[in-house]
C-alpha cells in the first residue's frame, strides 16, 4: 500500500514535470512565431513592467540604503568608508538586485498571471478561445513570457540604479561624496558583475512567467481553485529563483 | 464515404476523470437539420459531452466523427479547422472580460485577419443587430446582465456563420423574458439552417426547439427518441425526469 503511494506520487509529479516542459518547449517555439499579438503583448509589458516599478523601487531603496549602514559599520574600525559604494554595488548588482526583484515580481505577477488565466479557464473563456480558433499557447503564455522576459532584466536594473542611490543617501551622512562615491564602483566590479546582473533576472523572468502561466491554465475547482493555484505558483517561483541563483552562481564563478 | 456526411457522432465513447466514469459506450447522432438535447441529471457529464465533441477533451476510448473527420487523431490545427463548422454558446456566455461586446463579436473574424475591419465590424453590428444588442457593442462584459451575456454569445457564436451550435444549459438563471428570447433565437437560428445541440434541464425549451432528445444515466445513453416517444417511454429515470415525485426527493435528480 505505502509503495503503491510512493509510486503514484512519483508518476504525478513526473508527469506534471514532462507537461510543464512541454509548455515552456511550445512556448519558446511560438515566441518567433506570427501572430505576435501585439496588443496583448503591450497591455503585459504595461502591467508587468510599469506597474512593477513603484514597489521594485520601494525594494532597491530600502535594501540599498540598509546596505550601506551595515558596511559602513563593518567599515568604519578599518577608515575604509569610502569603499561603501563598492560594496553596495556588487552586492545589489550581481545578487539582492536580480533576486530581490524577482521575488517581488513573483509575488505580484506570477499571482496575477495565474489567477487572470485560472479564472479565464474555471468561466471556459479559455475553451472559448480554443473554438474559437486561438493557441492559447501562443496568445497567452507567449506574450506573457515575452514581456516578463523584456520587463525583468530592466526592472532589475532599476532596482540597482535605486539602491544604489539609496546606499549614497546614507554614505553622504559619513562624509562620502559623490565622487568617492562613484569611484570605488568601478573598484569592486567587472564587466562581468553587470552581464551576471543582467542575465539573472532574464532566467528568473522565464521561471516565473512560466510557472504562472502553467499553474493558471491547470487550475480546476472554481474560486477555491483559483486561490490556490495563484499560492502554488508564488511559493514554486520564489523556491526556485532562489535555487536558480546558487546554480548560475555558481556558473558564473566558474567561467569568472 | 465519410467524408460526404453531414453528421456529427460519437461512438462507444467512454470518458473518466480521477477514476470516476463520466460516459460509458456513449453513442450519438447529430444530423444537419435534426436539432436534439441531451437530458440527464446534474453532474450527469452532459456539459463532458460537448467538450468531447469539440475536441477540447480526449475521450479514453471511442472515437467522434465531424462530417465524416475522424477528429481522435488530430493536431490543435488540424481540430482548428475542423470546428470552423461549429460554434458553442457556454453556460455562463464565457465572453472575453478584457474586450469589448464588440470585439468578443468579431474575435474569430478578428483571429482569421481574412477581412478588413470595416467589414468586420459591418458582421458585427449585424450579428449584435440579431439578438437585439446593438446598442452594446462598446461595453465590456462586466457591464451586461446575465440573459445580455448570453445573447452576446450567441452573437459571437453566429460571426463565423457555423453549420452547428451548441448550446450549454442556455436558459440557467434567466427569467421568463431572457427564457423566452433565448428559445426565440434558437428556432430563428434553426430557420436560418443552423442545427443545434443543447444541453438543459428546462423541459419546456428543450421541447420547443429540439426534435430528437438524448437521455444520460449514471454515464449510458438509456434513450434515443422523439418527444413523443420519451412522454410515452416507461424507463423509470425518464419518467421521474419529466414528472418528478416524492421518490426523487434527495435522490439526486435536479
């Protein structure tokens, strides 16, 4: 009896596993593919983009300015405040900025994705557009995926341009000028540091997008359905933006 | 042979969902110009049935036949074309939130980009002019009554000129004025030459716009006939449906 679960449990999540592949394949394919759906695809960015940037600032000045305290604490005993800027921006610009981002992103889009399209498919608006002759694929996961893949990279780098501000508002208050600054950026990162920067959020963007779209055109059960298809989606794309980024971490070292 | 029918059948479809049987060995016939309804208690899997025929759902065994097209085997563009021939008015209208009266109207026109928008929209103000809701066609769903939803669908099911129409449970929830208009689109729609599929539990629609009827119980097809042959029928199911007794108080029926 328990192996018989084990085995069940096993099939269910492989299958899902295999379905959840087969989606993001399809999708990828459509995204070269005509209609591109343009309107669709505008009104995301729009959402997904712009309505993002209030609370990612939010994110980038506060996490940028508790940065900076807490180097320039640890800095202080050694006179080495003025490498504080540094220190914020290889922090933020390689690791908080891409994750800290993405997991707001996750929490505000990836619920939005999967409870719009669970509740398009618990009203059959989905099965709708099926008679009526749509990919779904195409109409709604694409445009989808396509504006989270442009808006995240660019949202994550409005996050680090913020903190980093935010990390000179508080450096000013231990006599840092913008020049001291500015200039132990370049001292702390590569060029590198600012691909990595840019990379990780592309991926994140894919994951959550993804994941929100698979469990929105999954949900089953109504209202209730809904609710919890939208938790499901926010707790896997946190879980694995946080997975991804030890594995392209650790990527990015190695090719370093 | 098949290719020239002009029919759409199911035959020995089976279908389940996590272990519990929907429809078993279930048959049916929809010949162009014979409208029918399909009868059965809630939940019974007749909603299944439509779904089925579109190809939205894969049946575990059997096989469904649109005009001769053997639909088991076919890609979602090949089903794609295949149900150019049929249009579904669903249960709750299932109209687009994000879009207007007017674009749900003219999605598949829209879709298809064969025609200019003029055109377009020339199709759908005649279609919305059809089930009276002209006046419409710039609000969004949200702002319509539940019998406007469903004329809307009904409007959007007629712009791509379909063979057949499916109707899911088309009066539920409408009083008698939005029953009435719906039953008196279906037989102008009929007059038209459209054949149409309905699913209901309102007897008195169901036997003024459909000529044969299907009955399902606990997952089989127990009757196939006329009006007139499923009053004079003497299956208990049939004959607790149609004139339910204190036998059927909590049983399920309804």
């Amino acid at each position: 009896m328990p192996f018989i679960f084990v085995e069940n449990t096993v099939k269910s999540f492989l299958l899902e596993f295999q379905a959840f592949f087969a989606l993001c394949g399809k999708t990828v394919v459509r995204l070269f593919q005509r209609p591109a759906y343009y309107r669709e695809f505008t009104t995301q960015l729009d959402k997904m983009g712009v309505g993002s940037l209030f609370i990612i600032c939010l994110t980038g000045l506060f996490t940028g300015m508790v940065m900076a305290l807490q180097a320039l604490i640890q800095l202080k005993p050694f006179a080495a405040t003025s490498y504080v800027g540094g220190m914020v921006a290889v922090t933020m610009v390689k690791e908080l900025g891409p994750v800290l981002s993405s997991l707001m992103v996750a929490g505000r889009v990836g619920s939005a994705i999967t409870a719009e399209l669970g509740t398009m498919v618990v009203t059959e608006q989905v099965d709708a557009m099926r008679v009526e002759g749509t990919d779904i694929v195409k109409r709604l996961v694409a445009t989808r995926l396509k504006a989270l893949l442009i808006a995240m990279p660019m949202l994550a780098v409005v996050t680090d341009a913020v903190s980093l501000l935010g990390g000179f508002v508080i450096a000013v208050g231990y006599d840092i000028n913008l020049l001291m600054y500015w200039k132990s950026l370049s001292q702390f990162m590569v060029f590198q540091d600012l691909i990595e920067g840019v990379v990780k959020p592309f991926v994140f963007g894919f994951i959550i997008a993804m994941i929100g779209c698979y469990a929105g055109l999954n949900t089953s059960g109504g209202a209730e359905g809904v609710g919890a298809a939208a938790k499901r989606a926010v707790v896997l794309s946190s879980v694995m933006v946080l997975v991804c980024d030890f594995f392209m971490t650790k990527m990015f070292i190695v090719f370093r | 042979m098949r290719g020239e029918e002009q029919c759409i059948r199911m035959e020995k479809v089976s279908y389940a969902v996590g272990g519990r049987r929907i429809l078993d060995g279930f048959d049916l016939d929809l010949r162009r110009g014979v409208n029918r309804t399909i009868l059965g208690k809630s939940g019974a899997g007749k909603t299944t049935i439509l779904k089925l025929l579109l190809g939205l759902l894969k049946p575990d065994a059997g096989e469904i036949f649109i005009d001769g097209t053997a639909i088991g085997g076919l890609s979602e563009s090949e089903l794609t074309r295949v149900r150019k021939r049929i249009a579904i008015v669903f249960q709750g209208g299932a109209l687009f939130d994000s879009m207007t009266v007017g674009e749900n109207v003219g999605y598949r026109l829209f879709e298809e980009g064969r025609l200019p928008e003029a055109e377009i929209e020339r199709i759908v103000l005649e279609k919305l002019g059809f089930v009276g809701l002209e006046q419409t066609i710039d609000l969004y769903p949200a702002e319509l009554s539940g019998g406007m939803k469903k004329r809307v669908a009904i409007a959007r099911a007629l712009a791509a000129d379909p063979d057949y129409i499916f109707f899911d449970e088309p009066t539920t929830g409408l009083d008698p004025v939005g029953v009435y208009n719906i039953r008196h689109l279906m037989l102008r729609l009929q007059r038209e030459g459209k054949t149409t599929l309905m699913v209901t539990h309102d007897m008195e629609t169901a036997f003024a716009v459909s000529e044969r009827f299907s009955f399902l119980h606990e997952a089989r097809l127990v009757f196939e006939g006329t009006e007139e042959e499923m009053r004079r029928s003497d299956l208990p199911q049939i004959r607790e449906f149609l004139q339910p007794t204190d036998r059927s108080l909590f049983m399920g029926m309804g």
